[in-house]
C-alpha cells in the first residue's frame, strides 16, 4: 500500500449507485491515484426505484433511469465484465474475461439481484420476469402496455405491492400471492399490514394471503398460463412477476477469506470488511446493499439494508475512510430511512421497524389511511413509518437518535392526546435480526482451527 493514501491504486467493484457515488467522492476527498470501476451489467450507472414505478406505469423508458454524475470520477470504467473471485493476497480482483485487476485498497459494492424462481425450467417460461435491473423493467413494461388478461404477482414485500400497484394503475387485473398473512408483513409488522392489505382489496386486487405458489405452469410451448397454489386453487395468467426479495451478490467472493455470506459481507462501523475470523481488513471497504454493518443504536445488530439513502451515505463514509488514516476516518451512523408509493399512498420510514417489540399510532389513523406508526425496543424509539405525513419524519429521527422513550409523549407534531395504547410490532425478533451463524468452526487445535463458510439453505 502506498505511503500516501491519496495516490495508488483503487478497484470498486460495482457499478451501481454505491460505486458511482464512492468514486465520486474519491476525487472529492482528493485521491489522485489510478480508479477502476467494475460492473456486470454493460450500461452505466442507472437509478433503480424509477425501475418499479415510472417505468412500469409508462412514465419513462428504462434507458432514461441513468444515475446523474455530480463530477467526472476519471475512472476507468470496465462495464458488463462481472468480477469472478478476489485474491487477498496478491491483491488482485479477477474478472470474467480472463483478466486480474492489482489494487491497493478495494471497494466492495455489488449489491444484489433478484431471487429467481427456484425452478429454472418454470422461471424460463416465455411471461415470467423479475424485475431488479434495467433491462427486467424494459421487458415487463412492454409486456403490460400490451396489455395482459392479468398479471400474477409472487410476494407482497415492496416491490411485489409497487408492481401490482402499477398493474391497477394501468387498469390490469393483478393477483397477488403473499406466503404471510397480509402485504409488508415482514417489513412493518402486523399493524400496518393490515392496512395495506385493505389498499389492495380496494383498489381491486385479488389478494391471496397465507399460501405459496406451488408450480408455474407453462402451455406446452413455452408460455406461461397461469399458476397452482399451496391450497389447491389455480389462477389463470399470462404475465407472473416474481417478487421474492433480493440475494447479495457475493459468490465471487467465496474463496476470498472475507465474512462474506447469504446476508452480505459484514463489515465495521468504517465499512472496512471482517475477514470470516472476525478479523478486520485496512484495504477492503464495502458500501451499498452488500454490505452487514454494526449500527450503535439498533444493538450494534449487523444490519443489511436495501436503501437508497443508506447507499449513498455509506459510499461517502467508506470513500473518506479509503483514503484517510485512522484517527481521522469516521463512522457510517446515519439513520436509515426509504420511501414507497402504491395505491395512491405514500409510505416513509426513518429507523429500522423490524428492530421493534411494540408499535403504537402516534397521529392520525388507520380509518383516515393517513398516520404515523410509532416503533419501539425495550422502552426507546427505534424506528417510524408515515402514511401520506412525511412531514414528521423529521420529528422522529431526532428521537430515534437521541434514544428517547417509548411509547412517544403527547404533543407530537398534530397529536394532541397520548398516543394509542402500544401493541406488540409482529415483526422477526430482534435478537435474530443477523440471521444466525454462517460459518463454522473446525478443529481443536490452536493452530488448526478454522471457519469454514456453511452451505446457504
């Protein structure tokens, strides 16, 4: 590694917003060194919420999303040439074409991509689409502006809920199959699902609850027609979107040493990358939705975020520290927070809601569809999501980060009274919040013992 930390070498790997914003501020933060950004994909930087609403709805193309540059990175830009494995050693990144990048310090940005239908012949049915990438959403928006008998929707989290809300919109008839027992569940808790539940039903969506897609089937000359449930019915369809959440992309990581596994690669409050020993690296950074990053007030939990926000503020925080000595490098602490529109409501979140035992409604309604859902751990604020009142959002980051206590006291915003009575969030339990263990230890002696990555379930 060089003397000076301004000059060298610098590999990010991801071409995405994390890595687009990091090699921004490289320069920003005055490194002078040579720059290399890595991306799969052979398009450049391009912004991905558009993907599931304007695109979808018709509003905009899928070739318009690209990601503004706030300043000319003077990167060497190595497009649609996926990285295939690291060697920490040489300090080389590996690439599909048979090429190897030297580096001196590594920037980790890769993210994730949809989770595909577990049955490849089914999931390669001519109608069946994810929708992550840019060329999913060109695809799909085509295929809904021509105008489909109805649209199956696999998963009600956000995406899943946006597209069917995009399917209304468009005057489509949309189902949706949702394993738990209402849209968001996973995400809000119970309260709240249970509104979105209702916004489905409402705007027309034939909402299935509680069961799971059994087998997509296909019309014998590769189209899909439709789907069978876990409780014996049938729905009949032409386009199915699957909507099962997102996997970290880290496979090309897995003989690299790093703790990189199905929840991303865990990383310390300055975004520098724990080896799978616990061990933390100096020349390995890691930003953006791959990243598992210790938070102070949610419990120091690992967290793995899928956020706008979160991506760029992370990619500001690892490019400082890539560049800075150690007692001038700073912490990744900003509050998370995102944002979703379906169904004509506008949902914001500031905090982490599944880091929640209780919830209360702290103003409005669940009969005005408009509200602030109050979150909270162990008698503090972790977390508060809006409906159509984003105005206090700003209200409830402040007591999320000052730990002031739950429930919340009267005179909050337009909230006279004492907030509701708290009930129990109905979110994962937060002590489980890293999704347990994904290594594990072999051998007895000190000089034999070792972590060996577990196999993903």
């Amino acid at each position: 590694m060089p003397d000076d930390l301004k000059d060298g070498r610098i590999v990010v790997v991801g071409a995405s917003l994390a890595g687009l914003r990091a090699a921004e501020a490289l320069r920003d933060e005055g490194f002078t060194g040579s720059l290399t950004v890595v991306g799969d994909e052979a398009r450049p930087p391009y912004d991905r919420p558009p993907l599931s609403k304007q695109v979808l709805l018709g509003q905009a193309t899928a070739d318009t999303t690209g990601l503004p540059m706030r300043r000319d990175p003077d990167a060497d830009w190595r497009l649609g040439v996926p990285a295939t494995g690291l060697d920490p050693l040489a300090r080389q990144v590996l690439l599909a074409d048979g090429d190897s990048l030297p580096y001196d310090r590594l920037l980790i940005a890769t993210g994730t991509r949809a989770r595909s239908w577990p049955h490849a012949d089914q999931g390669a049915l001519d109608g069946v689409f994810t929708l992550r990438t840019s060329e999913d959403a060109a695809g799909l928006a085509e295929r809904l502006a021509a105008g489909p008998e109805r649209v199956l929707v696999i998963g009600g989290g956000f995406t899943g809920s946006e597209i069917a809300s995009a399917c209304r919109e468009r005057g489509l008839a949309v189902t949706v199959a949702e394993r738990g027992p209402a849209p968001l569940v996973g995400a809000l808790g119970g309260t709240l699902s249970k509104l979105a539940a209702v916004m489905h039903r409402n705007h027309g969506v034939d909402l299935r609850t509680g069961v799971t897609v059994s087998a997509l089937l296909g019309d014998g000359d590769g189209a899909f027609v439709g789907a069978e449930l876990s409780d014996g019915s049938r729905v009949d369809a032409d386009v199915c979107v699957v909507a099962l959440g997102a996997v970290r992309n880290v496979e090309w990581l897995a003989d690299s040493g790093l703790a990189a596994g199905p929840r991303g690669v865990a990383c310390d409050a300055g975004c520098r990358a724990f080896t799978m020993y616990g061990i933390v690296t100096d020349d390995v950074f890691v930003a953006g939705d791959v990243s598992r990053f210790p938070h102070p007030l949610f419990g120091y939990q690992l967290l793995s975020l899928e956020h706008w926000g979160n991506a760029v503020e992370q990619a500001a925080v690892a490019a400082h520290n890539m560049v800075s000595p150690g007692p001038l490098r700073r912490p990744h602490l900003a509050i998370p927070t995102f944002w979703s529109t379906q169904f004509g409501l506008n949902i914001k979140s500031v905090g982490v809601p599944t880091y929640s035992d209780h919830v209360v409604i702290a103003q409005g309604s669940l009969e005005a569809r408009r509200l602030v859902m109050v979150y909270g751990f162990q008698g503090r604020v972790t977390a508060a999501v809006t409906v159509d009142m984003a105005k206090s959002l700003d209200y409830y980051r402040h007591m999320i980060e000052t730990a002031a206590p739950f429930p919340p006291p009267p005179g909050a915003a337009d909230r006279a009274l004492a907030a509701d009575v708290p009930v129990p969030s109905d979110v994962p339990d937060p002590s489980v919040l890293s999704h347990g263990p994904t290594v594990a230890l072999t051998g007895y002696l000190p000089d034999r013992r070792l972590a060996v990555v577990q196999p993903t379930h």
